[in-house]
C-alpha cells in the first residue's frame, strides 16, 4: 500500500508543477503588461505636461515682445498670418474667425529658449516647440480687424485706507489684444498641425497707450 501510495504522490507533482508554473507565467504576463500601459501613460502625461509649459512659453515671448514693440502696436494694421503659421493656427480656436489678421507670429523650439542645461536635456528639448500669434481681441463676430479700446487708469493713489479712492482721476487709452499659443510635441522633430500632441492656450492682454 505504500509504494503505490508513493508511486501516485510522484505522478500528482508533475502536473502540479506545471499548473503552478502556467499560473506565474500569467501572473508575469499580467505584471508586464500591467506595468507598460503605465510607463505608456506616464510618458503620454509627462509630454502632454511638456507641451502646456511650450504653449506658457510662448505667451510669455509674446508679452515680452508687446513691451518691447508697443510703439510698433500701435501703428501697426493687422495683416494676413495663416501662411506664416504652420501648427497653431487660427482655425484651431473657436472665438476667432479662420484666417483672423493679425500682428506678429512666432515659433521657437525649446531647446532654443532654455540653454542652460545638459545636451540629453537639449536633444529632449528639441521635441517640443511653441508658435504663437498676437491680434487685437475678436468682437462677438469673432473678428480681429478692429482694435477695441478702453479707458484705463494711469497712475495709482499712494493711500489705501477706507474711505479714500485707490486709482486717481486720470486715465489713459488702453487697447485689448489676445495672444493665442500652441504647444508642440513632435517625435520627429517637425512639429505641424498633424503632430502627436497639441496644446492651444489664448490670454487677452491690455496695453496702455
């Protein structure tokens, strides 16, 4: 009775030894798999998070340019843009009508803005890229052709205690423009607006005449 007893416990410990190792390969599978749809993720959020800071970038440009040429502003005309444009373009926001005129457009990689960092930094940089426009802020047409203006206070009151008005009695010309930024991320280095990750970004902006 007990070698046939002995001779079944040998003939139970291969299939058990199969099943167990069907199980951890599955398990193992499931563990691969489970981990590469969350790197896949990671990545598709760490590109997304890449691209929003190239459209802040290009917001930025823009607000530094408008200082810099605010004389030009004001005695510019809006022009065509489209044809200088080639991912953020105007048909891509809804407030404005396709081919909306405007003032200056630009487009800059990042690795032309930020130098200041290591090379496997600049080659990731490269990837990413922001293009901008600037136009005088749309009506409720959506049209861009004439500037809207408003009146602005020109100097601040030097008392804030109750009682007492902040802003002082004179007041200035001010004219509402909107600059529009996308943010690119391209894995072939030629950003479009066919690319794998596009983030569009508008901000009004007063300038004081």
């Amino acid at each position: 009775m007990k070698k046939n007893l002995r001779k079944n416990e040998k003939g139970f410990a291969l299939p058990l030894a199969l099943f167990l190792l069907v199980v951890m390969s599955l398990m193992g599978s499931i563990l691969i798999s489970r981990t590469t749809t969350e790197h896949k993720a990671n990545i598709t959020k760490d590109t997304s998070q890449q691209a929003f800071y190239a459209a802040e970038s290009g917001i930025t440009d823009a607000k530094k340019w408008m200082v810099a040429n605010s004389d030009t502003l004001k005695t510019s005309s809006p022009n065509s843009i489209d044809g200088n444009l080639r991912f953020c373009k105007t048909s891509m926001f809804p407030n404005i009508i396709s081919g909306s005129k405007g003032f200056k457009t630009e487009r800059k990689s990042l690795n032309e803005v930020i130098t200041n960092t290591s090379s496997d930094e600049l080659k990731k940089f490269q990837k990413f890229s922001y293009e901008y426009f600037i136009t005088y802020s749309p009506d409720v047409n959506g049209i861009t052709n004439t500037a809207r203006k408003t009146t602005a206070a020109s100097s601040e009151g030097t008392s804030v205690t109750q009682g007492t008005s902040y802003k002082q009695s004179g007041t200035a010309l001010a004219t509402y423009y909107t600059i529009y930024s996308c943010g690119c991320s391209d894995s072939k280095n030629k950003c479009d607006k066919d690319s794998d990750t596009l983030v569009r970004l508008e901000q009004v902006v007063t300038l004081v005449h």
